[in-house]
C-alpha cells in the first residue's frame, strides 16, 4: 500500500511514518509540506490513502480535499489537524473526506482510523458522533458564529486573528488584497464583529488559532 502524507510539519509525517509502519506490513510512503506539492504527486502515482492536515502555507487542506474530490475521487482522505473536531470535521467530511481525527488523539486511535479507512469506511470519534448528535436534536441549527462561514472565509478569519495582514493573506492565497478585504468584509457581516481584536478573540476562545 502506498500512503501519501501531506502536513507541512516535518516531525509530525515522520511520526505518523514511524507509528504505521509499526502496525502495517508492505507500507510505501510518500511526503509533502505543502497541498500544491502534494497535489503534484498525487496527479504522478497512485495512492491507497491521502493523510491531510488542515492548516498550511498557501492552498488549505480542505482546498486539497476538494482538489482531490475532483480528479482523482476513488481515492480515501483521511484529516488530521491540530483544529478541534467540532470546527472542521463536518466541512471535511462534506467535501468528501473519510474520516477526521485530532492530533491531539491517541495513537491507536490513528491507527484505528487508518484501518478503518482503507477497509471502504469512514472514521468519526466518539466525540464527533456526540456533537452531530446534538446538532440534529438542536434542530440542525449552528452552533457558533464561524460555522456559517464558507471554508475561504474561515481560512482568511484564522489568518485574520493569527496577525496577518489583508496583503499578507493575499500573497499566501494568491489573490488580491482586494479579494481578501471582501471576504473580511463578508466575516464581519456574518459574524456580526468588525474589529480585528473581537474577532482575534474569538478565534482564540474557539480554537482556531494555536
């Protein structure tokens, strides 16, 4: 089997290599720190499963989700991010991931999710199950205000409260300054908060920034 890492933290692929290989026979791995590189080799070989994080440089992991999705769909996602469950794990999973898991897990929980993926099945922790549970019984209705948010908006919001920039942002995403102050913009409407500290705040007091 042959498994393709994409974090741009060079410690994390080396452990999660080292774990596998631990419980897996006959594994190939391949490695990238960032989603467009990642791409690349995606396009260039086959993979039995794509190990994804959310959060690095330039395009997102969900914009590689999607990539993905799009070219080459018969092939299995499995998120691992620092961001807890509840923030990204159903936008994940919408856009056609496998499975979603915390890096804070422990370790056999990845190998579980690992198996369970590669077997044709997706993988959602008790502590996510216990949250969609909750969602339904709430009627379907959101639970906090960045849940309304389109992925690109809550990447420019993580990006917003982490210091950067509207031309900083831009030159990371590759679109114009104009394009970013848009979707800040489109944030401070839906979220109702204008300032750049409210919304720091926020994203502090939600997780979505480490």
């Amino acid at each position: 089997m042959k498994i393709l890492i994409v974090d741009d933290h060079a410690i994390v692929r080396s452990g999660m290599i080292s774990l596998l290989r631990e419980h897996f026979s006959n594994l190939e791995f391949g490695e990238s720190a960032n989603a467009r590189k990642g791409f690349e080799m995606l396009s260039g070989s086959d993979w039995d499963l794509v190990i994804v994080d959310i959060s690095m440089p330039g395009r997102s992991g969900l914009d590689l989700i999607q990539d993905i999705r799009d070219a080459k769909p018969e092939i299995p996602v499995l998120v691992v991010s620092a961001h807890p469950e509840k923030d990204y794990a159903v936008r994940a999973l919408k856009l056609g991931a496998s499975g979603y898991i915390s890096k804070q897990s422990a370790s056999e929980i990845l190998v579980s999710a690992v198996k369970h993926v590669l077997s044709g099945g997706r993988y959602i922790s008790p502590t996510l199950a216990e949250h969609l549970a909750g969602t339904l019984a709430a009627g379907g209705e959101l639970a906090d205000g960045h849940e309304a948010l389109s992925n690109r908006e809550l990447q420019v919001l993580t990006m917003i409260a982490n210091g950067m920039t509207l031309k900083e942002i831009g030159a990371e995403l590759a679109l114009s300054a104009k394009t970013i102050a848009t979707y800040r913009a489109r944030i401070a409407v839906k979220m109702g908060m204008d300032s750049k500290v409210e919304l720091t705040r926020y994203a502090m007091r939600h997780g979505l920034i480490h």
